[in-house]
C-alpha cells in the first residue's frame, strides 16, 4: 500500500490498532482473528528493524501542541477496547521492552459487566460462520418487510470499502448490524448471543480488564485512555447522548484510577462535528480514528490516522 512508504519530510507518527493479541492455537474462537503473540513479537521487532521509535502519545501530542522534537519515524501502539489479552500478554511485553502502548478502555463492561455488542459480534463469529449468522440476522429482519429491505446482508458488493480485511458478507455483517436502530440491533445480536453464552456477567468479567489492572499497567509507565461508556457509534447519536456516553466513561475511569483521562478513541471510528466539539469542551488532547494512513505534519490532534495491525507486515524502509 502506497500510504504506508515512509515519507520525506517533517517526522512521520505511524499509529497502529490492535484489538485481540492472544495465543491463536488455543483460542476457543478462530473466528475473531486474533493476532498470535508470534506476531505481536514479530511486528515490534519488524518495526525497531525499519528504524522505527516507539513513543509515548502525550510524546506526540507535546509535539503536535508545542513543537518537542519527536523521531523522525515515529511509533505509537494503541489497543482498543479494554480486553484483557492487552493485560495478560501485550503488557509484559511492552514493559520489558520499555515500549509505552495506549489503551482504551469501554467502561460499561467494568462497572456493569455488560458486553458491548462489537464484541458480542466478534464472539458470536467465533462461534458460528458468517454465513450462519447472516441468515440468523436475516430470518429475525424478515419480520418487518421495511427493515428487511433495508438492512439485508447480503454478499453481492462490499457496503463498507473501509472493512479491508473482511469478506463481502462479513464487512457487510457487520457495517449492517453497527448502523441499525439500536433496539432493534440489541435485540437481535443479545438472542443469538445469549444462545451461546448464557451468562453473559461471567464472559465479561474474564473478557475485560478491571480497574485494578488498568492501575497497575498506569504506574508501569502505560498510558489509559477512554473509548465511551457503551462503544456506540456516535455519530448516529444526538450531542446530549454523545456527551453523557464521553462523560460517563471519563469520569468513572477518572474516579477510579485516579488520573486525569486526555485521550479519546471513537467507538467503531465513528465522528461527527460534535463529537469533536465536546472533546475540546472537556479538555481532551487526543481521538484516534480509524482514518488509515501516517500522521505527518500539523495535524488535529482530535482526528489522528492509524493503520490496522494487519497493515504493519506491509511497512517498508
Ligand atoms: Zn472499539
């Protein structure tokens, strides 16, 4: 991919999203392409070996804000979503390494042991194919002619460009479910979910990291940001509802690791001007999107570019 050759000029920030990072061979469920930890090992020492430096992101908004020298080919490690795989395997790595990640967290599965529904998604593909899960959608859409016309999966072209690494039916799967009514969506993906993992406060509570751990990963030198109460898309929200989802999620993660939260991740990479609006109201440094590319030059630190974990393989010299 062509974005991705390192570029002349003032320093590059490259910025890559992981979301599983865990031991593939026995993962109960193949179906959430996960990157093994081999991989993981092997994309840190790829990127040192391109001459690439890893920095803090409040390293990289002192630049963007004042100027602080940065390397000329920046890193920055981000993991979304709060998982515990970033606890478990990619947190003793990177503090071996000295390398300091960012995460964030969602906050409605630590205080409320709810499973937000991308991951109810990613769970329920670990389980069955999405072919399966296509015609469970559809059957349940086929009760009301309107929202069957309008929200049938179907393969034939890919609704989402922006899903690269999925197939047709898959990307569609799942662009489909993030844009639907959210009680009507609620509804289905909690029936077929529920079928699968019926205790649901239990699959939570091992799935995501706790407070406590986010804590320990803090005083290592790691740093936490926030990603919402519930991981909604928001710009399909009203202002209000998006500044109660930003708010909740800052204050509680505030209360109860004792930190001020400056960084921001959009749910699903989903913004609007209001979104930013109130980021800025609140004080906010940072939002990482899911726009690809490399950050070069003066940029809105509210509207940074990533690449995805799978894009690293492709970096060259
Ligand atoms: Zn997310």
């Amino acid at each position: 991919m062509d974005g991705l050759r390192y570029q002349k000029g003032p320093p590059t920030v490259t910025i890559v999203m992981y979301h599983y990072v865990r031991d593939v061979e026995k993962t109960e469920y193949p179906g959430i392409h996960a990157v093994s930890f081999k991989r993981f090992n092997d994309h840190l020492a790829l990127l040192k070996k391109l001459g690439y430096h890893f920095i803090s992101l409040d390293h990289y908004y002192d630049h963007i804000s004042k100027g602080v020298a940065i390397p000329q080919k920046s890193c920055v490690l981000t993991f979304d979503d709060g998982i515990r795989d970033h606890y478990t395997h990619v947190f003793p790595i990177l503090k071996k390494e000295g390398i300091p990640g960012v995460f964030y967290p969602v906050t409605q599965p630590l205080t409320e042991s709810i499973v937000p529904i991308v991951q109810k998604i990613h769970f329920i593909l670990g389980k069955m194919s999405a072919v399966e899960f296509a015609r469970e959608v559809n059957a349940f859409l086929k009760h009301d002619p309107s929202l069957f016309h309008e929200y049938e999966v179907h393969d034939h072209f890919k609704i989402n460009p922006q899903k690269r690494f999925d197939d047709n039916l898959t990307a569609n799967l799942k662009h489909n479910l993030a844009r639907m009514p959210l009680v009507i969506k609620k509804k289905i993906v909690d029936s077929i979910f529920h079928a699968h993992f019926p205790d649901e406060h239990a699959f939570c509570d091992e799935l995501y990291m706790d407070f406590e751990e986010l804590k320990e990963m803090l005083e290592a030198g790691m740093t936490i940001g926030s990603q919402t109460h519930t991981h909604p898309f928001l710009s399909s929200l009203s202002s209000d509802k998006q500044e109660r989802e930003i708010i909740q999620a800052t204050s509680l993660l505030e209360k109860n690791l004792g930190i001020k939260i400056k960084h921001f991740c959009y749910p699903y990479g989903g913004y609007n001007k209001d979104t930013i609006g109130i980021l800025r109201d609140h004080g906010y440094d940072t939002a990482m999107t899911i726009k690809l590319g490399v950050n070069q030059g003066p940029i809105d630190p509210l509207e940074i570019k990533r690449i995805n974990c799978n894009d690293v393989d492709q970096l060259q010299e």
